[in-house]
C-alpha cells in the first residue's frame, strides 16, 4: 500500500475513536467530527482502497447516526452500498444497504437521497441480469431527479445531475441498451460543460467514445478520444489520458492505419509507465502491431510480457489472434490453430462479430497450410455467411432508420400544417372581435355586452376543440406504438416469420389507413368504429403473441346506423391493454354495446388487475387518453349525460368503463 503512513494518522485520527470509543486526545465536538471524516474519505477516494473506504464508511455512519442527520444517512447508506457493486462475492451487502437507505426515504424530503438510492439499486439489478427491476428502478431514480433538474439553482447542484445522468447512460450501456445511453449522455453533457466540471466531462467523453466503437462508428470514436486527450493535457488526468491514447492505439490498428497506431501505443506505455499502471494490455497492442507486420520476433517479445490477468475480457480475443499470427509466421502451424480456436471460443462467448470475422479468416488460412480442405472450406462457407448477415443486418438498419426518419418528419409536418391552421383561425376570430367592439358603438349597451360575452365563450370553445384535435392528432399517431410496430416487424423479419411479417404489415396499414380516413370526418358510424377498434386489436394481439382476446356484444343494437364521433374506443382498448394486464399471462377484453331509451351504453371490461385503492365509481380522471375522449365528447354535444365517462371495479376481478351517448343526435 502505497499510502500506508498517512492512512495509518487518518485511522488513529478518525476511525479508531468511532470504533472503540476512545481516543488519546479529546475528539472534536458536533459536527466538526463528522466532516473531518467525510474530508477523509474524500481524501481515501483517490489511492482508492477498499477496505479502509469501508471501514471509514462505517465510522461516519456512526457519527451522523449520533447527529441524528437522517438526510446524510441515506446518502452514507447509498454510497456504501456502491461499494460492493464490482464485489461479487458481497452484492448481498450492497443490496442490504441500498433497501436500508430506501426505508429511510419516508422520513425526508431529499431528492439527491432518493436519486442515488433508486440509481444504484438499479444498478445492482444490471449486475445480477434483473433488467425489469433495473429498468424499474432506474426509472424512479430519474423521478426523483427531475425536481432538481427543474430548480436548478446552483453549480452543485447542476454537477450532481451531470453525473446522475453519466451514471445512468454507463448503466444503460452495459445493459446493451445503447440508444437510451447516448441519449442521457447527450443530455448531461452540456450540464457539465456549463459549469466548467473538466473531470466529470472527460468521463462523459470517455463513455461516448467507447459507446461509438461498441456501434462500430470508429471515426465518431476517435473523434471522443481525441477530446479526452485535449482535456488532459499538462499531466491533467493521466490515467484517463493513456487510455484514451490505449483505444486510439486500438481503433487505428483495427483500421489500419499503422504509423498513427504505433505513436499511441507508444505514448500509452510511457504514460502507463509513469503512474505505475499494468503494462499488460498495452504490450499486447504492440504485440499485434508487430504480428499485422509479418514482424514475429517483436511480436512474440511483446506477448511474452502479457499477464493475461491483467487483461479485460474483450481482449482475450484479440491476445489469442496475436499469438496465432505470430506462430503462423513461424510456420508453427498447430500452436497457431490451437491459439485462433482459443481465440475464437472467446470471440464467440462475446459475440463479437468483427474479431469473430478475424478468428475465421486466421483459421482458414492455417487450415489451408495444413491441407485440411475439408475443414477449412467449412470455417470459409461460415465466414461467408457471417459476411452476408452483416451487410443484411447493416441494411435492414438502414432501412428502419429510414422509416422512422420518414414518419417523424411527416409527423412534424402534420403538426406544423396544424399550428398553421390554428393561427389562420386565430387571427380570423381576432378580426371578428375588433368588428364587434366596432359594432358596439352604434348599438345599445346591454345589447352590445351581451354579443361579446357570446363571442368570447364562442372563440373558447373554438380554440379549445382546436387544442383537442391537435391533441387527438398526436396521439393517434402515437409515436410509441409505431416504434413498437416497426420493432415487431423487423422482429419477426430477422427471425425469417414471413408469414407473421406479413400479416403484421397488413393489419397496421389497415390501421393507418382507418384513422386517416377517420381524421377528415366529423362522425363516423358504429359499425366502422368498432372495425377500427378490432384493427387496433389484431395489431396488439400479434405483439403480445396473441395472449389477448376481445370479444363485442351488440345486445341488437343497429351499429350501422348510429353515428358516433371518430376514435372513442381505440383510447379504451390502449388503457385496459396498458394498466389491466401488467404481470398477467393471459387476458380478456369485452365490448358491450346496449340500447335504453335516447341513450347508448359501451361499456368496456377487462379481467385484469382491477382498481386498488378506488372502490368506487369515479370519473376516468388518472388517464390522460380517457381525459381527452371525455373532453372531446363534451365538445361534441351541447348537453351531454352528466355522468358521460365512468370507471369501476368489475367483479370478480377487472375494470369496466362505460360511455353513455345521446343516442338521438345518431339516428
């Protein structure tokens, strides 16, 4: 230990009284003893070593339990549980402390405490493959987040949430969900560059950079590790600033570019040398520098000098290649192919699709020296394949990118198209009220009031069914449930489902093509309102593997000849297929449709979870879809039933909501 003689002063100092409880000297009173100890364990950070951070951990747990400082103890119960996350023997601990800090939320209001607490327990849940509770809880960790984001009101507090979202982009990352993760890294960044944060930014860069060669766009990669290498300059960060010169080192020489490779690699070692850093991973850099140039002897002195102990997991792969070419050009050919099997076990296990192509076309070659035709043509048939899966999986990528591009844009301009329209018509209703107040003058006075107390309820019940069709625009075209029917397609596509495929695009054209149809009327009839509900269905029941079921009662009712207005069961079916099935394998929904008198009852039930805390009926109110509908019918009639849109429990488990429409103003 490098640091023993002070760490020893900092344990006599501060974590022997609170262990023991005694001390040679008086110890400090109040709080000065426990920001002496926290000033410690920033100090203990940096040289960064485990046991004593723990045991220092524990001693200020101590002192703020003493204190009586409930807002510190979530935090210190937080932060010690994140140091267990890269221990796999002790992630029991880090859980235990994570749910300790959890119980404390109730007694505080603070939301730093409760970020940290729900961003870490979500991590947790990523080491151990949970990704439902991670996704859980990651989510109520940005919850937690957003009133400080929304306050804002000083340099600490804009650094915590740029490194709260820099947490949560790593967390995504190695989860594999990499569009979530570059999407919180670009927007933290700019919280960190605004307040000159130059530590917390090169991490940011760092992140993007190795986010970039895991989607193997190397050019946007070395873009990232050239920033890191700017902003540590001058002896700033050298860790940070040999790995940065490691992966460019890395990306050159996977491309090619040898003399710029070879600089870095170079510049790395020195300054891996210079802070005392594992050597090994550099070595086996220039190890496969020298092996790509037929220079054997190098390479071999090289990879003799790797512990391969000190090697990541995604190295391994290419360690192995390295030696397989060097023994190939020693003309070694069995250590050559027993180093490129090994290579490709590793590459395999990783799923790394580039390094596997590498393996491959090694193999063949030491086969082909071997004269094992045989063998070799079956590694060159799979090397072929995996040639065409690759341009087939870059193109259909390029084909969904392209789609979503399109219905983006079409969206954008539906909605421009809107806002123009609605300006259009504000500016009509102005000019009308200027003749008004023009009109008022050569008219009596209370007859003059009365007409702009008309006007001006007119021009809001105008302008709010315009806010509502624009609302209703967009959530007809709900971008999620697009990006959910493309990703079942190109599901179904890449797992050769033709037919399923097929019958997808069918049933969401159909779709499409119902609501706009439905979009330029004003009503629509019952019986094409219930086609398009079943639309809707069959397009929900192909992505939940047909675990749904609906099923319509018509009770007699002529669905034919009742005019309804347009989409009013659609957002009904989202809400019981969204909030009733949660957990559930299997699923029933009914539409019932009755006749009484001037009214007409669609009533829609589910068996799902049911309403928990609402025993009774209440106004649909939690759902901002069923606030829409209820609005919109209440715009379409002038006298609408007071009771228009009701939700309830249905027995023996379920929800039942139920509409009920004038049924003479449909005839």
């Amino acid at each position: 230990m490098r640091y023993w003689p002070l760490n020893f002063i900092l344990w006599v100092c501060c974590l022997a009284p609170a262990s023991w409880g005694v001390a040679q000297a008086p110890p400090p009173t109040g709080h000065a003893r426990y920001d002496s100890l926290i000033q410690a364990g920033l100090y203990l950070q940096f040289p960064q070593d485990v046991v004593e951070m723990r045991l220092l951990s524990e001693a200020t747990i101590i002192e703020a339990k003493r204190l009586d400082l409930t807002n510190e103890l979530i935090r210190l119960y937080a932060e010690r549980g994140k140091m267990y996350l890269d221990d796999a023997p002790l992630l029991d601990s880090c859980l235990w402390f994570l749910k300790k800090a959890e119980s404390m939320l109730s007694q505080a209001d603070y939301p730093e405490g409760e970020t940290l607490t729900y961003l870490y327990q979500g991590w947790y849940y990523s080491v151990v493959s949970d990704s439902l509770r991670a996704m859980r809880n990651l989510d109520r960790a940005k919850q937690a987040m957003q009133p400080m984001e929304a306050a804002m009101e000083d340099s600490a507090t804009t650094r915590m949430l740029g490194r709260f979202y820099l947490n949560l982009g790593s967390i995504y990352q190695a989860m594999n969900h990499y569009e979530r993760a570059m999407s919180h890294y670009l927007h933290g960044l700019p919280l960190t560059q605004r307040i000159h944060d130059t530590i917390t930014t090169t991490h940011y860069h760092v992140q993007i950079g190795e986010l970039y060669r895991l989607l193997n766009q190397p050019d946007l990669a070395r873009t990232e590790f050239e920033k890191v290498l700017s902003l540590t300059k001058n002896g700033v960060m050298p860790k940070r600033r040999a790995w940065a010169q490691e992966q460019l080192g890395e990306l050159l020489l996977t491309q090619g570019n040898l003399p710029e490779a070879l600089a870095h690699l170079k510049d790395a070692l020195h300054c891996r040398r210079s802070i005392l850093l594992p050597l090994g991973p550099i070595y086996l850099q220039l190890g496969r520098w020298h092996a790509q140039q037929g220079q054997a002897d190098s390479a071999r002195a090289y990879l003799t000098q790797v512990d391969t102990a000190e090697l990541h997991y995604r190295f391994k792969t290419q360690y192995f290649i390295a030696w397989a070419q060097t023994q190939l050009a020693y003309g070694h050919l069995e250590h050559a192919q027993s180093y490129a099997l090994q290579g490709e076990a590793y590459a395999r296990q990783q799923l790394n699709k580039s390094l596997l192509q590498q393996v491959l076309v090694l193999l063949v070659q030491v086969l082909e020296a071997q004269q094992d035709w045989e063998t070799a043509f079956r590694y060159q048939a799979e090397l072929a394949t995996w040639d065409r899966r690759l341009r087939d999986e870059s193109q259909r990528r390029a084909i969904v990118e392209m789609e979503a591009k399109f219905d983006s844009e079409r969206r954008e301009q539906q909605i421009a198209a809107l806002g123009q329209e609605n300006a259009i018509k504000d500016l009509t209703l102005r000019q009308q009220r200027y003749q008004l107040w023009g009109l008022v003058v050569f008219i009596p006075l209370l007859v003059g009031f009365g007409l702009i107390i008309n006007q001006r309820k007119q021009y809001r019940a105008q302008r709010r069914e315009l806010d509502l069709e624009r609302t209703l625009l967009r959530t007809q075209m709900n971008p999620h449930f697009i990006f959910n029917a493309l990703a079942s397609i190109q599901h179904a596509v890449l797992n050769k489902e033709t037919q399923k495929a097929t019958l997808y695009l069918a049933q969401f054209g159909e779709f499409t093509r119902s609501i706009l149809e439905s979009s330029r009327k004003v009503t629509i009839s019952l019986a094409d309102e219930l086609e398009m509900a079943q639309n809707y269905f069959a397009l929900e029941q192909i992505r939940f593997e047909k675990r749904l079921t609906l099923e319509v009662e018509r009770a007699g009712v002529a669905t034919g000849s009742i005019q309804v207005p347009a989409m009013i069961l659609q957002p009904l079916l989202e809400n019981a297929i969204k909030h009733a099935f949660a957990g559930k394998a299997q699923g029933h929904i009914l539409i019932r449709l009755t006749a009484q008198e001037q009214t007409l009852s669609i009533q829609v039930i589910d068996d799902g979870v049911g309403l928990i805390s609402t025993p009774t009926p209440t106004p649909a109110k939690q759902s901002l879809g069923l606030q829409i509908l209820e609005e919109r019918l209440r715009q379409h009639w002038q006298k609408p039933p007071s009771k228009l849109l009701t939700l309830a429990p249905h027995c023996p488990t379920g929800v039942c909501i139920t509409l009920l429409l004038p049924l003479s103003s449909h005839d």
